[in-house]
C-alpha cells in the first residue's frame, strides 16, 4: 500500500519531469525557428531561460554572495545567450517586441507600485514622502561634485566630467535622460546632437551594470551589518510590510484577479493624468495610489488583494522580466568598447557618489542607509524603469520599487531641470 507521504514524493518527481519536459519542447521549438509570435512565444522562452539561468546565479559561489546572485547573471547571461547569436534572431527579435511595445515592463511596474504602496502602513508613507526628495538631492550633488572633481585629478574638464557623464547617468535613463538631456545641450552650445550621443550612451550602459553589482554588493553589508539595512524597509524602525495587518481572508484565484485588475486600473490612472498634466505616468500613478492610500477611502481588502498580486507577480515574473532587459536592453558590445580607465573610473566614481550621498543623507532623514543608498542612489544611476527592476532584484528589495520610481522619474527630471539652468549660466 502507498502511504501519503510515497505519493508525495511520486508526484513531486511526476511534476518535474512534466515541467522539465515543456521546458525542453519550448526550447527545441525555439532553436528551430518555430517560436509562436507574439506574447506567447516570448513569454514561454524568457520564463525557461529566466528560471535556469536564476537558479545557476543563487548556487555559484561569489555570485551569489557578492554580486546579487541570480538576477545579474539573469540579465548578463541572457544578453550574451541572444546577442552573441546562440539563440536564433528570430527569438531575439520576438522578446525584444514584446518587452519595447508589448507592455510587459509597464504591467510588472504597476504591479509592484501598486501593491507595495498599498501594503505599506498609512503612517509610515506620510513620514517617507515627505523626507525622500533630499535624499534624492543628496544623491544627485555628492556623484556630480565627486565626478567632477576626480575628472579635474585625470586632466579632465569639470564642466565636461558632470555633463557628459554624470548628469546623463543620474537623469532617468535613455527616453527621459539622455535624449533630452541632448537636446538641452546641442541647442545652447552648438555641440553636435549625433557626438554628444555617442558619448552619453556608453555612461548610461556602464553606470546600469554597475548600478546593479553595486546593488548586490549592497545586499551583502546589510547581511554582515545589520543595523545599517531595514530588510526592504526604509524608515529606521519600520515594522516589515509582513507584520502589518495584512491579515487575508482567503487567497484565491477571485483575490489575485482583484489585485491585477487594481495595478492595471492604476496605471490607466496615471495615463490619463499623464495628457493634462506633464509629467511621467508612472510619477502621477504613484501619486495617485499615495493619495488614495492616505486618505482611507480604500477598503482594507482591496488593499490586501493588491498586496497580494505584487506577491504574485515578483515570485513568478521577476526572472522572465530581467531576461528581456538583458535581450532587449543590455548591450554588451557598447559596454565593452567604451571601457577605458579614466571613462570607467568617471562612471564608478559618478554611481559611488549617488549612493554615498543618497546613504549618507537618508541616515540624516531618519532612513536605514542601505535602502536609501538603493532606491535613492542606484535608482537614480541606473537606466530607468527597466534598471529598478534589475537593481531591486540584485540587491534582493522588490517593495521598495515606489521608491524606485520616484527617483527615476522625480529624480531624472530634477536632473534636466538643473541641466539647463548650468548650461544657460554656461553658454
């Protein structure tokens, strides 16, 4: 007779022998060129490489205690699997569409912003948002003033050092960073859009994959000095998101489509807001979701359904996400030929100076350092939406992405605000 516990064991064995099996058919449909157009087809092969390559970066040694363990080999091992052309172009091409115009990276954001937001105790948000924005400032003087500066001791020009390298690292990413950042500078000065470009867009690259070993390296002191991190917690003595009353009755099937329906009903929000008021979607979705949370009028189980769904999403999607950063945003051939000494010294020096400034003022505002030194350092030197995600799961802190936002988004048009008004007082 079988007992209880065999038949465990049997099905247990059955399923991964199930799972390994649709994993092999969608890869062998994929190296023949028969991948499915379209979400499905995207979806399937970045979920597969997703899981494998994650599940190598938790188990080798160093990665995974030092350099963020599976996320960072996720994304630097999928932009060399499907650039260096071992995937077929077809594959390449399919993940890369569906990541740029499929929707896939705003659907995941919304997600987490919502749920994070409306997981986090009411008192607690009043007191982050109104101490965040000099952490934000903190970050942005320390990397231009510690770039400029070590530009000066490598015969480079100030000026030049904090122009073309930090202020495009620290402006948002490439749509909301650099190319206006461009634009700014080649209508005042007369420099050529095409050269500025082309000197930008390597810091940007540079600065987003050591955004993201910094990230985990990050996560590693917190572990070796615990009094300095609040575990995805950024007010110093904040009860984990775990700990508040987030009591659910009963997680079903109803209460993750509740929770999905709230993200994506936020997002609508933000869109909208977005065509009479100028500013980023995900900046008036964050607000809006703030607002809401503030003022009470959420029942207490829609907030938990969208808690519930952030949970969801991060334990399920997260690998598959950064796979198609790594495809569709990560190009290893830019990074590589622009790393010279001094150009490599000015883009770590720009990225040590947001996190030391963003640490060392969100101490002073009451914040733990580490998760101050992420979302209001690193979030602001990384590639925007798509390099919080990679930061975020680097160092291990998903519920920290409003935060995140905020300093990409906030933070990133701070940046070109101050951009103009140096190259007016300049040129």
């Amino acid at each position: 007779m079988i007992t209880n516990d065999a038949m465990t064991v049997r099905d247990q064995r059955t399923s991964k022998i199930i799972l390994a099996i649709a994993a092999i058919t969608i890869l062998l449909a994929t190296f023949a060129g028969k991948m499915p157009s379209g979400m499905i087809g995207a979806l399937g092969i970045m979920v597969i490489i997703g899981f494998i390559l994650n599940y190598i970066g938790d188990r080798t040694p160093i990665i995974n205690q030092f350099f963020g363990g599976g996320a960072i080999v996720v994304i630097f091992g999928s932009a060399y699997l499907f650039h260096s052309g071992l995937f077929p172009s077809s594959a390449e091409s399919n993940v890369t569409t569906f990541m740029k115009s499929g929707g896939f990276l705003a659907f995941y954001v919304a997600s987490l912003v919502t749920g994070s937001i409306f997981g986090m105790d009411t008192q607690t948000l009043k007191q982050a948002a109104l101490k965040y924005i000099p952490v934000i400032l903190g970050s942005a003087f320390f990397a231009c003033i510690f770039t400029g500066l070590v530009g000066m001791l490598v015969s480079k020009d100030f000026y030049d050092s904090v122009m073309l390298i930090a202020l495009p690292i620290m402006g948002g990413g490439m749509g909301a960073g650099a190319v206006p950042l461009v634009e700014i500078m080649s209508g005042k000065t007369g420099m050529n859009a095409e050269t500025l470009m082309s000197q930008m867009v390597p810091a940007l690259a540079i600065g987003n994959a050591i955004a993201i070993v910094i990230a985990g390296l990050l996560n590693k002191l917190g572990q070796m000095a615990p009094s300095l991190t609040g575990n995805g917690q950024l007010i110093r003595g904040q009860k984990p998101i775990e700990e508040e009353d987030q009591t659910i009755t009963g997680l079903n099937v109803t209460t993750l489509g509740i929770g999905a329906l709230l993200a994506v009903s936020m997002y609508f929000i933000g869109t909208l807001l977005s065509n009479y008021i100028s500013m980023h979607t995900y900046a008036l979705m964050i607000l809006s979701i703030a607002i809401i949370k503030v003022s009470g009028i959420m029942p207490k189980a829609l907030e938990q359904a969208a808690f519930s769904w952030y949970k969801f999403v991060v334990g399920n999607l997260t690998p598959a996400l950064l796979v198609g950063i790594g495809v569709a945003y990560t190009d290893l051939n830019q990074i590589l030929n622009a790393l010279s000494p001094i150009y490599f010294l000015l883009v770590l020096i720009t990225v040590l100076g947001a996190v030391f400034g963003a640490g060392l003022i969100g101490w002073l505002m009451g914040f733990y350092p580490i998760e101050a030194a992420i979302t209001g350092g690193l979030c602001m030197a990384n590639m925007g939406g798509t390099g919080d995600v990679a930061v975020l799961a680097a160092s291990k802190r998903m519920e920290l992405m409003p935060f995140a936002q905020i300093s990409s988004r906030i933070g990133g048009a701070f940046m070109l605000i101050l951009a103009t008004i140096v190259v007016q007082a300049i040129a």
